[in-house]
C-alpha cells in the first residue's frame, strides 16, 4: 500500500478545511487517517491528511489548486 501524506498549514482561523476535502474527493482518494492541531504556541493550524494509493504519481495535483 502507497501512502502519501498533505499537510496544509495556516494561521489560526484561517485554515479552510472543506476545499482540501472537496479535492480529495474530485480526485477518488481514498484517506487512511487524519488529523487537525492547533499550535498556539506558534499560532498556526494544520491538517494532515493521509492518501491511500492516491491516483496518479502524487499529491501534487493539490498545489495551489
């Protein structure tokens, strides 16, 4: 099995999570786990998502998309 790993990073509240699931979900991946943090220390939040033999070679397709 083929994992492939996205981070998104942003500062606190400004992270948009909904567009990143909606392109995981235009792309067919199929997602193992993930998780939200929140850093206060560094005033960021994140997500991570791990991709399970995500189509094509891969996350690139998420870049600024």
């Amino acid at each position: 099995m083929d994992v492939h790993r996205v981070i998104v990073r942003a500062g606190i509240g400004k992270l948009r999570a909904i567009p990143v699931w909606r392109k995981v979900m235009q792309l067919g991946g199929r997602v193992g786990s993930w998780k939200i943090r929140l850093d206060r220390e560094l005033n960021v939040e994140s997500l991570t998502i791990d991709l399970l033999d995500p189509p094509g070679a891969g996350s690139t397709n998420f870049v600024r998309d």
